[in-house]
C-alpha cells in the first residue's frame, strides 16, 4: 500500500498528540496519587487517585459536549433540510407560475387554471397563486368560482389588499354592489388607498348612499390630491345630494339648483338639471339658455337639440337656426352630416323649404368634404325630407322622384322603422309636415332678421 507525504505527515500528527495525551495523562495521575471518595448513592462510592478523578471529569466534560453539539447539529440539519425544500417549492413556484402566465397570455385558460390548482396543492398557503387562479377564472367566465377562490384566500390573508380589492371586483361582475362595498371599506382600513376609496365612492353613488360617498371622497382626495377627476366628483355628489334633500320640494330644489349651477359654472350635470327642471316649471327661456350652457360644456349635440326644439316651438326662429348652427360649427365627421340635417329639419320646421332644398343639396358635398360615407339610413332621410321640401313647394314631379329613388333603392327592403340618429331633435320633423299641409290662404313663414 502506497502512501503519499501528505497523509505520512498526518499519522505522524495523530501520533504525536496521542502521546502528548497519554504523557500529560500519566503526569496528572503522579502528581496526585492522594486517594479520592466519591459516593455516587448511600451504599455505592468510588476510591481513587484524584489524578484519574481528575481524567474522568474531563472526559465527561468532553462527551458531555460532543452530545450538545450533536443535538444543535442535528437541528441546523433539519433547519437546513426544511429551508431547501421550501427553496425547491419556490422554485417549482416561479416556473410553474411562468408557464401560467404564459398559457393566461396565449388565452390557454384551461392549461393555466390547472398550473395555478397544482401550485395551490402544493403550497395551500400561497395567496399569489389564489390570487392568480381567481383572476384565470374570471377571464373564463367563472366569477363564482373565481369568488370561491378568493374567500379561501381571504382565510389565508384577511389583511391582504390585493385579496380585499380582487374580491370586490369579483363582486361587483356578479352584481353584489353591497358586498363589494363592504371588501372595499376593509381594503380601505387595513390599507389605505386612493382606488379602493373611489371604487367604494363610486358604489355607493350607485346605491344612493351619498353621505358614504362623500365619505368615501374624502378619503380619495386625502390619499390622492392631485388626481384630476375629484372637483368633478364632490361636485356630482353634492348635486345628488342636493337632489335627495329637495327632491320633494319642486320649489325649493329649482331655487337651490340655480344657486348650485352659477356656484358650479364648470358643472355640466348641474346646467343639464337645471334645464329639465326649468322646462318642467314652464321656464322654456331660462331651459333653453341652460341647455346650452350644457352643450358648450360636453360638447354633445343633443343637449343643443333640446335648445333649438325648444326655440321652434316657442316661435323664436333666430335663435332655434343660431343653435342649430353653432351645432354643425361645432362638430366633424358623421356628426357634422347629422348637425346639417339638424339644420335642415329646423328649417323646414320654420316652413324655409327653398333653404331646405339647398342645405340637404349640399349634405352630400359635406360628406366628401368631411370624408365620411352616408349611412343607407340618413340617405332615406335625406330623400324623404327633400320629398317634403318639394312638396310644400308645389314641385309635385320632384318630390314623387325622390320618393321613388327611396322606394326603388335598397332601403325598401328594411321593415323596421328609421329612428333619426340625432334623438330629440326628430320631433321637428313631424312639425315640418304641419308647416307644408298649410292652405293656400295660410300666412307665409317667419321671415329672419339674419339669413
């Protein structure tokens, strides 16, 4: 058997401190040769050289404290042993969570609940992985298995906000406005944050609960004071609430309204209120001016329809045509198309026929204009209100031209009734047919001050 310098030199050390051991063994044993008692039990005892007393103790002390080792050693195996197998479980996690990811991604719904399920029967612990599996289920259409999902995680983290908010999700696609409330205002006190509150906000405006909503508000805006979208919010609130407390009171809210419109001038809910309780108190004047306060504000043309209306039927033709312009002024695209046929119904409303004909005459150059194409439906209207136009003004073979152009196009195979595009404004046109069935004796149509 060949050995190697190395281990030469370390049997050569292993002898030499076995006879160190053995010399100061045999020194200790001379040096006290005094005989030592120990009773060990009342009819048991020891008589030795206090030098092997001495060894005795010392090697007790030694296997003493290779035992304690042996026990803390054992532990930290163990300790060890636990930490690399949680590090294998976070492994495992981390790729499985990738793969469901990826199959979520690439609309694998099915591959990616059953990776999520088998991390959560791995790790029943794991909050991401409910949290993962609610939202997989949801995107498949299982909201409540999705909000099973989420109760169980709530057992597992009744603190966490992610869990709280992913629930009153889940409750509100299931309907349940009250329970999602009540997972928002627990999100909100565990962990304050500004989407939690405008969620919960936004829920109990829904619900009536104005006081909670504002509630609510208060606590967005404290969390999130720069965010864009609060003045509109208290204002809303506040009109609600000013409606709830008048609402019984046509009097008093139609007062508080006008106070809260001209505090609130930016306030397009309140100006379009404002408009529908003058109008139902017989202000037309006054409904008329707020409507239009609320088209400037949100640009949308019907709120300019229900002003122009409104000036037709009390005989004010200057101001009806002035906001039935400032209408297709104010509009692009099909919308323009549609505010110029506005246009066109408030003229032949006012019994202007020859300045019907041009402005409908003048639609299809528009529409090339705005570069759009004419919906099959609005060409209907087009021909028919040019058939009225040409009617009333006695050009008989015109008018059963156009009428033949619809009849003979492709809009005669539609059943269903055509219902204008531009809403409240289609009340005009059954004034126009009024306006062209006059006698022969009636008085002539208003003249304008402004053509």
């Amino acid at each position: 058997m060949r050995y190697s310098p190395g281990n030469m030199i370390s049997r050569i050390n292993r002898l030499v401190s076995a006879i160190l051991i053995i010399a100061a063994s045999l020194y200790v044993v001379i040096l006290n040769r005094e005989p030592v008692t120990i009773r060990l039990a009342p009819s048991y005892e020891i008589t030795t050289s206090a030098g092997v007393i001495f060894i005795a103790l010392f090697c007790l002390g030694i296997v003493c404290a290779a035992l304690v080792a042996a026990f803390f050693g054992f532990r930290a195996y163990l300790r060890e042993r636990q930490l690399r197998y949680r590090e294998r479980l976070r492994e495992a996690f981390y790729l499985n969570m990738l793969q469901a990811r990826s199959a979520l991604a690439s609309g694998e719904l099915g591959r990616a609940k059953d990776l999520w399920q088998q991390i959560i029967r791995r790790e029943p612990s794991n909050v991401v992985a409910r949290v993962e599996l609610s939202k997989t289920l949801e995107r498949s259409g299982e909201h409540l298995e999705a909000l099973k999902v989420l109760d169980a995680a709530r057992i597992e983290a009744p603190e966490n906000a992610e869990v709280l908010l992913r629930a009153a999700e889940a409750h509100i696609a299931l309907g349940n406005k009250t329970a999602a409330i009540d997972n928002l205002a627990l999100a909100t006190y565990h962990q304050p944050s500004a989407k939690a509150a405008m969620m919960a906000r936004d829920l109990s405006e829904d619900l009536g609960r104005i006081e909670d909503a504002l509630e609510y508000h208060a606590q967005a805006y404290k969390l999130s004071p720069s965010d864009p979208s609060h003045p509109g919010a208290l204002a809303r609130l506040r009109l609600r609430k000013l409606v709830k407390e008048h609402g019984q009171e046509p009097v008093a809210l139609l007062r508080e309204l006008r106070t809260f419109a001209k505090k609130h001038t930016d306030d397009a809910n309140a100006w379009e209120m404002l408009a529908e309780h003058e109008l139902a108190a017989g202000k037309t004047e006054e409904a008329a001016q707020a409507f239009v306060r609320a088209a400037r504000l949100t640009k949308r043309l019907d709120l300019w329809y229900r002003a122009t209306e409104i000036w037709v039927k009390e005989h004010n033709p200057d101001r009806a045509l002035a906001a039935a312009r400032a209408v297709s002024k104010d509009s692009q695209g099909i919308a323009r198309i549609e505010a110029e046929l506005a246009l066109t119904r408030t003229l032949i409303s006012l019994g202007m026929f020859d300045e019907g004909v041009q402005g409908l005459d003048r639609i299809p150059v528009l529409a090339l204009e705005q570069d759009c194409t004419l919906p099959q439906d609005l060409s209907v209207e087009i021909s028919l209100l040019k058939s009225i136009c040409l009617s009333s003004l006695g050009k008989t073979r015109e008018a059963t031209t156009e009428l033949l152009q619809v009849v003979n196009g492709p809009a005669r195979l539609s059943t269903a009734p055509h219902e204008p595009r531009n809403g409240r404004m289609g009340v005009l046109l059954s004034d126009s047919k009024s306006v062209g069935s006059k006698a022969p004796g009636a008085p002539p149509p208003p003249r304008l001050s402004t053509p």
